[in-house]
C-alpha cells in the first residue's frame, strides 16, 4: 500500500479509538456541593465508580472556592454539602 492510503487509515483507526475511550469513561456521574469559608460551588464530574466521581467533583469544587495549598487541602477535607450520583 503506498502512504497516501495508510495514512487516512491510521487517522480513522485513531479517532475512532479516541471515541470510543471517551464514551466509556464516565459510568457514574456526580453532582457534589462544597462550602468553604462562606463560599459555595457545585461541581459535576464522571467516573469509573462512584468513588472516583465524587473525588472529582469535589477537588473541582474545592478548586472554584480556595486559593492556595493550604486551603484546598482544608476543603478538601471537609464534608460535602451535597452529593448526587447517578448512572
């Protein structure tokens, strides 16, 4: 086969695995609600399990309502306000 041939091939095989990674990464999806210090943020992530969504909506949460090292580990310590999963 010459390379003009190969080459769409690859690209078609390579966007088709890129779509298929993305479709099968989020099997639960969570809302989570933290407050810190006053301020408020809800954050939605998906994950393998639920675990892995929450951590994640929460570290984004954390991340909307802190500055620093010091406070994102603080919040991140805190209970969530509010934590909804779903499939």
């Amino acid at each position: 086969m010459n390379k003009k041939r190969i080459l769409p091939i690859i690209f078609l095989a390579f966007v088709a695995f890129v779509i298929y990674s993305t479709m099968s990464l989020g099997k639960v999806t969570c809302t989570v609600c933290i407050e810190y210090q006053g301020a408020e943020a809800c954050r939605t992530a998906s994950g393998e399990d639920r675990e892995s969504a929450v951590r994640t909506a929460t570290e984004n949460a954390c991340a909307q309502v802190t500055s620093g090292m010091s406070n994102t580990r603080n919040c991140l310590q805190q209970p969530p306000v509010s934590v909804e999963c779903g499939d």
